[in-house]
C-alpha cells in the first residue's frame, strides 16, 4: 500500500510505525471473512480493511470525523485479521496508533470522556472495585474455594526448588478467586512455588484501551521494576492465567521499544512471560489424567489464539489428560467480551455472545472452559451451564 505520510510525522517513532505497517498491507481482502464486526455489520468501514484507510487517511491529514472513530472503537481488537493475514499485517499495533492520533485530532465528547475514564478507574482500583462488588455482590462469579484455601495453607511450609511469578489481575481476585487458588494449587503439586503479585499491579490493558495511554505506562513500568525484581531473587518465570493480562504484559517490549530506560528490561520481562497453559507443556501433568471426566468444551479467547499465538495449546493439553473435549464451529470468532468491549459497546457485543454460546452448546457439554477472565464472565451472563477457567478442571 502506498503512503503519503507527512515528513515531520514520518520522523517520529509512531510515523515510522505506522508507515512500516501501512506499507506491509497489500489490501487483499482476506481479513474480512475473519472479521466478527464485519461479519455482522457488513460496512467495510467495520473490517480491518476499512479501518486501515481510515487511519491512513488521517496520518496523512486528510479529513478526521467523530465517525471515524466511531469505527475504530467498534473494533474488538481480537486479532483474528493477523491470523489470517498472508502479509503479516500488524494490524492491532496499528489501530493503537490510530485511535489515538485520530482522538487527538477529533476529542471525545466530554461526557465519553467522563465515562471511559470513571470505567477504567473502577476496574484498576481494586479498593474502590472491590468494596463497589461487595455491595453488588451477585457480580461475583464464583466464591474461594474453602477446600484449596486449606490445602494451600497446610503447604506454606513446604519449599520448592522452583519458583514463579503469578499474575494475579486487577479484578480476578474479586470476581473468580478459584482460578489463582486452582492454579497455585497445581504448580505446588508439580513442586513448584508460587509468589502472587499484589492486586493492584495491574498489567495496564484497562487503561492501554480506554484512551489512558499515560495511566498505562506508569503501570508497565512499575510492574516492570517489580518483576524484575523477582526475577532477580530466581523466580524462573512469570505466569499469567488471564490471557488478556498475558498478551498485554507480551506487549510491553513492543509499547517500551524507543524508551531507552526501559526498551531492554521490557524485553527481559517478555522473554520471562508465559501463560500458565505455555508453562504447564513443558511440566510433567500425569498426576492430573483421568479416565473419564466430564463432556467439556473449550472457549479460546483470541488473546490465546491470535494474540498470544497458542492456538490448540489448551485443547492438546486437555485431550492428553483424558478430558472429552467438544469441537467448536468457529472457534476463531470473538465472543464479543474483549475487555470493556461488552460494556461500551453492549449490542454487538451481546449479538457476537449469542452467536459463540450457539456454537459452545451445541452438543449439549457438562462445562464450557475458557482462558481469561473476561470472556468467562461475558459468557456466563448468557448461559446456564457452567463456565469455568479450565485450569479449575486439574
């Protein structure tokens, strides 16, 4: 694709960025049939195509509109267009850069503004979220488990030769605290220890989407310090459960890329950063086989899929172990949670729900097993059956 970007933009990091990606692009078309907005929508405008003129456009100072953005914001970030892009697109680097330089060039309204930016204190203040859910209690998912809170107290004696650092999220401690319980619980049967992050070091994905660049990179920042720090005293590596946190936090060297302060121990902490399904493939899970366990089926969040490259992990991982896993048409699809998504956007994220519920239930599965917190809670907001972290299943 040609660019016509102007020169001072183009001296910049984000210009040369951008026009890299740009140019990468041959406009094939391939990305629309794996779009989900475009999908339903049908406006090319509302497909990945369509939005990387729309953010060329503006870099190259043509006209900027409210409704641009309003295409922008529609997108899921999913990714599932870089999956099947043969150029290699780096479409999700681009549409950060867009969003951003068309909000500039376009401000929100200020009411927007008020509510994108209360939304994103809420969900990364875990203070103030965690005494707004006590008062709205039936917001939770699930209470602990008393049965592994026990079993993991009895074992804080024990030492382990190895040790790792567990992400444990801004909100998932509130609202699912089996999946940090079931996944400290596993890497202690394996011998493996466990250091818990605090709850308020949120990985920054929250305010990374909300238009809080700023907010975001003072929180990688200081959770790149901290880690660091752990890694330093022989944590061997840093685990996340939250394949949203995870993608983020493998985003941090490409986010830190020109700083010069922080560029290289980004990269030491994404070289470090691995989901807890990635770790687990190189451990020995015997212990955990059964002969027959319930009929399940496995939701893949795109940030495992698309984002974090690890399609068929979970699902390789669960077969070998004995469970009886479901097949899923369209696995590749959004379930339309992406973050905030299902709360700025609440009629196609609920229409894109609809369309994956259809799709998880249709041979009727005992549990639906997911990878990230926010797709569990979006889906079981639309459903009966019970939705769970699959790591709860070992």
């Amino acid at each position: 694709m040609q660019t016509h970007i102007p020169v001072d933009l183009l001296k910049t990091p984000t210009g040369k960025t951008a026009d890299q990606i740009l140019r990468s692009c041959v406009h094939c078309g391939f990305c629309l049939s794996a779009c989900p907005t475009y999908g339903i929508l049908g406006d090319e405008l509302d497909s990945p195509r369509g939005r990387i003129y729309l953010i060329k456009n503006a870099l190259e100072g043509k006209q900027v509109t409210a409704n641009s953005l309003v295409h922008l914001d529609r997108c899921l970030t999913c990714r599932s267009c870089e999956t099947t892009c043969p150029s290699g697109v780096e479409y999700g680097h681009l549409l950060d850069i867009g969003r951003e330089f068309i909000e500039e060039k376009s401000p929100r309204p200020l009411p927007q503004r008020l509510f994108r930016w209360t939304l994103r204190k809420t969900l990364t203040t875990p203070k103030l979220f965690n005494f707004l859910i006590a008062l709205w209690p039936f917001a939770k998912h699930s209470k602990a488990d008393l049965k592994l809170e026990q079993l993991l107290e009895a074992a804080k004696a024990e030492t382990h030769p190895k040790q790792v650092l567990l992400v444990s999220g801004c909100v998932q401690p509130t609202l699912a605290p089996n999946i940090n319980l079931a996944t400290r619980n596993v890497l202690h049967r394996l011998g493996i220890g466990v250091i818990e992050t605090p709850q308020e070091q949120c990985c920054g994905a929250v305010d990374h989407h909300l238009s809080g660049m700023e907010d975001a990179l003072a929180k990688v920042k200081r959770n790149i310090d901290a880690w660091l720090a752990e890694l330093d005293h022989g944590a061997e590596a840093i685990i996340s459960n939250a394949s949203g946190c995870g993608v983020m936090i493998k985003d941090y060297a490409h986010l830190l890329k020109d700083d010069k302060v922080y560029a290289e121990k980004a990269k030491r902490v994404v070289e470090h950063t691995m989901d807890i399904s990635e770790y687990l493939l190189n451990q020995d899970l015997s212990i955990f086989k059964r002969q027959l366990g319930d009929k399940i089926v496995f939701q893949s969040p795109c940030t495992l899929q698309h984002g974090q490259k690890l399609s068929g992990v979970v699902e390789k991982t669960l077969i070998d172990l004995g469970f009886r896993l479901g097949t899923v048409q369209d696995s590749h699809l959004c379930c339309g949670s992406a973050g905030t998504y299902s709360i700025t956007q609440k009629k196609l994220s609920h229409e894109l729900r609809d369309n994956k519920l259809n799709n998880l239930l249709q041979d009727e599965p005992d549990v639906i097993v997911t990878a990230n917190i926010g797709c569990l809670m979006h889906l079981q907001n639309g459903t009966n059956t019970p939705v769970k972290h699959w790591i709860e299943l070992l």
